[in-house]
C-alpha cells in the first residue's frame, strides 16, 4: 500500500481573495421548532422583554453569524408579509403548505428584524415569487426600508417601529426551479418575473443587493441550463446566483459520506463558468457573485417528518427536521466549509440552513436548555478563525476510491491569513477513517509566523450525539502532533479528525 502524506505551501502570493464574512451565515425558517420553540418562547425562564430565548441568542452570537436568511425556504412561497406584522392579537393564522403546518404569525417582519439586531446579524430578506409578485415585493421593501411619508412606511411606523430595518440583501424567491415549490416556474417564467421585480425593487433603492434563484441542487434536470437562461435575461441587475445542496449517509458508508464535498467542489465551479459564459455573451463587466444560501448535512428525520405530514398535518411549531447530528456530520460541515473557503473569490455569501432546532447546530428543549450539536463546533472554528484571506495552499496529497467517487484527497484543506492578526489558520479534514496522517506545511512564504495551537475534534464512534444531558462529542486541544523545524510544520492528524491549525507571528 502506498505511504498517505499530505504536503502544502503557505505563500502570501497564493492568495485566492478574502473572505466576506457573509460566508459564516445562517437560515431562519418558518418550519417546526426554528421560530416558535427555537428563537422565540415567550414562556421560557430565559426569554426577555419581547419573549426571545437569551440562551439561544448566546449561543448565537457565540457562532457570530452575521447574516440570516428570512422567512424561507419553501415556505415564502405562501407567505402573505401583511399577516405577520401589527398588533399580534390581530394577525390571522394561515394554513402553510409547503411544511402542512399552521403558522400563527406570533413573530413577523419586525420581531425578526428586532431579533437580527440582537444577534448581531443583517437580515437577508425573502419575498414571495410563488404566489406573489412584484407589487407585494415592492410594498415589503418601502415597508421596511422607507423612512416615512408613504402608506407602506407609515404603516410600520404605525406598528410601533419608528426606523426602517434598513435591509439591503434579498432573495427573490426560493428553489423556483422545483416542482414541490408553490408555485413552480419554467426557467423562462421565473427570470421574467424575477427580472422584472429587480428592477422595480432597485428603482425604490439602486444599493440593494439582488439574490436570484439557482438550481436547486445540481442533479435538477434543468441545470446549470436554468442559471443560464435566469442570468441571460436578468444579467443587468443580478448580484448573486444561489446555490443549495445538502449530504447525507443514506448507505450507511463513512468514507463515501465523506467524498461528498467533492461534488459540492464541482457544483461551485460549473456555476461559476455559467455565470462567466453569460457575462462574456453579454459583453459585461460584472462577475455574478455566488450565494450558497442553503446547505447543510440532512437525512436523519426524514421518515419521521413525512410521518408527521402526511399523519398530523397542521400542527403550530410541530418537531419537524430535527435532525440530531452525530460525530462523521461534523467531519461532513467541516468538510463543505473547506471548500466554500477554497472558492471565496465567487462563494461571497453562504447560509447554514437551518440554525435552531431545524437542521441546526443547536437545539433546544421547551421547556429546558440549548445546547450544541456537533457540527456546532467546525461552523463555530471556521467563523472565529476563517476571517481574513483564503490561501491556495497547493495541495498535495495521496488519494483513495469509494464506492461512488475516485481519486479522493485523502487529506483536504484550506488556509486563511489574517493579515490584520498575523495569524495564519489552516482548516484540514483527515478522510482516511484508520490511519495518521502526518501534514506537511512549508511556512517559508510566512517569515517568523510560529505554531502556536491544535484544536482537533476527533471520536471513536462516528455515530456519537450530543444531548441536553452529554456532550461526548467536543472539540480539544491537541498536544506532541506538532513539530516546527524552521520554515517546516509538521503535523499529525488522527484518522477521521478535524483539525484547527493555528499560526501567529
């Protein structure tokens, strides 16, 4: 068997672009327990004056995401904004189709805008493209963002809101290209209309930045032929195209779990080369920035919820994806947030989906506490430690076949320098699940940056949970795995870790 090695440059002209810190955000959904038992609980002995769980919130801020997408997901496609804003005891309850649930609209517009700013997070905006269109969209926004003056604006500040949320990211529509959506638009549908609320949407606002809908995941059988035809017509006042996929161990097969990214590598690039053929054939100037706006690991209650839909439909805050997150989970979200770094020249908005109880890295009780999943640990790595500017590190490593991809790395990398810092932090995934892997780093483009600490988040049950009562799976600092001979880093990673290496000057 051949030797495993893995070897990398650290040079400050490898610079791939720096990171924009919306990379780190995350998802809010009007679906099961994200809103109501999540983030808002009125009745739990932590929640505050307007009724948001202050444990949730830490936990949030300890993630520092900086943006949360809003309100959906499949459920804006049915979302009537006017319902969920004025006094609460007035707002009607709706039959919400998308998830076969009851939404009371308890929390609206204003209260997550209310519970943005606690988090320290912006606001990305979603509007109904499914049912709605652009005289709704338009009403949204003045009502948001309009000082005074007008019926939408001094409707909010009738509402006890006096200034504008001030929201300058929205999604026009979601995952339009599916046929389970609301709603469902051909390619030439939805650009039409997308098209059209843009330009209206910029008329009110030119500053706003514009996500457009992209293939749901790369297996839709319109892609990327819909990015092209969505971009070819709405090229002028697109920013960003989405993207969205998710993973899961549906065969029971670690190492085939954990060659997933490669696809998610190779979804980024034919996106980023649809986006520059349509540029070229515009003669433009712009490159369309990409917004990977939902991703995640997810398969664990699947049949569960379509039990719960099919059986108990219309339920209010019903337990819905909760997925409960084991050890090899967190190998998989370290793994996609390498390669969103890899690819922070075009990658410059991302969104975790979701961030409480659904799909999420924390999880709550009722009537009880939050606590961390696993895959809470490499999102909370990436988000202290990835700021700054990603690096090429030219990776070169010994590889391995699964049962459905070839010549995977068998260690997979990124490094970002904080030049404001000068701290250097290399994120890398050991994939071989029985052998040590030793990573050569040269340092010598980094004169006098030292080896400073190895955080490693490493199990010997790939199936390991974390609970309200125990947290097996934690993150720790690693010790005698490094050893630095002048410009050469030297370190060990354990079979199936994921490892936080860091470097200061």
């Amino acid at each position: 068997m051949d030797k495993k090695f893995a070897r990398i440059t650290l040079d400050q002209d490898f610079a791939v672009s720096r990171v924009d810190d919306r990379v780190y955000g995350s998802f809010i959904e009007h679906l099961g327990r994200a809103v109501y038992g999540g983030i808002w609980q009125p009745e739990h002995p932590s929640a505050d004056e307007e009724g948001f769980r202050k444990d949730v919130l830490e936990l949030v801020r300890e993630l520092n995401v900086p943006i949360v997408r809003y309100p959906g997901g499949n459920f804006v496609s049915n979302f009537y904004w006017e319902d969920s804003v004025g006094p609460r005891e007035l707002r009607p309850r709706r039959l919400e189709a998308a998830w076969r649930s009851t939404e009371p609209n308890w929390v609206g517009v204003n209260e997550f805008a209310a519970w943005a700013k606690k988090a320290n997070a912006q606001v990305m905006m979603a509007v109904n493209l499914g049912t709605r269109g652009i005289e709704a969209a338009c009403n949204l926004l003045e009502y948001c963002n309009h000082p005074s003056g007008t019926k939408w604006s001094d409707l909010r500040v009738a509402h006890g809101v006096k200034d504008p949320h001030n929201i300058k990211v929205w999604c026009l529509g979601n995952e339009m290209d599916g046929p389970w959506q609301t709603g469902h638009k051909t390619p030439e549908e939805y650009a039409r209309l997308a098209n059209e609320t843009a330009k209206a949407m910029k008329q009110i606002d030119p500053s706003l930045e514009l996500v457009f809908c992209g293939s749901s995941n790369m297996h839709m059988p319109t892609f990327p032929q819909w990015e092209a035809t969505v971009l070819e017509e709405a090229y002028d006042v697109a920013d960003f195209i989405s993207l969205h996929t998710y993973y899961g161990n549906y065969t029971n097969d670690t190492g085939d779990f954990l060659s997933m990214t490669l696809e998610m590598d190779q979804f980024i690039q034919t996106v980023a080369a649809t986006c520059d053929f349509v540029k070229a054939k515009r003669r433009g100037k712009k490159d369309i920035r990409l917004s990977f706006d939902e991703w995640n690991v997810w398969f664990h209650a699947n049949a569960a919820d379509d039990d719960t839909m099919k059986n108990r439909p219309w339920g209010i805050a019903p337990h819905l994806l909760e997925d409960h997150y084991d050890f090899e989970d967190a190998l998989v979200v370290g793994l996609m947030l390498i390669t969103l770094l890899k690819h922070a020249d075009r990658v410059k908005m991302a969104c975790l989906a979701q961030l409480v109880n659904v799909i999420a890295p924390i999880m709550t009780e009722e009537n009880g506490p939050a606590w961390r999943q696993t895959i809470f640990y490499p999102f909370l790595h990436a988000s202290r430690y990835g700021r700054g500017v990603a690096m090429n590190t030219a990776l070169r490593t010994s590889k391995h076949d699964t049962a459905h991809f070839t010549d995977v790395p068998d260690v997979d990398c990124v490094a970002v320098w904080n030049d404001e810092q000068e701290e250097i932090t290399v994120f890398a995934v050991n994939r071989d699940l029985k052998e040590d892997i030793v990573l050569e780093t040269d340092l010598r483009g980094f004169e006098g940056y030292r080896f400073a600490e190895h955080i490693v988040l490493e199990h010997n049950d790939f199936f390991a949970v974390n609970s309200a009562e125990a947290q097996p799976v934690q993150p720790k600092t690693a010790t005698d795995r490094d050893e630095q001979d002048g410009g050469l880093l030297q370190s060990r990673l354990a079979p199936a870790s994921w490892n936080v290496i860091r470097l200061k000057k």
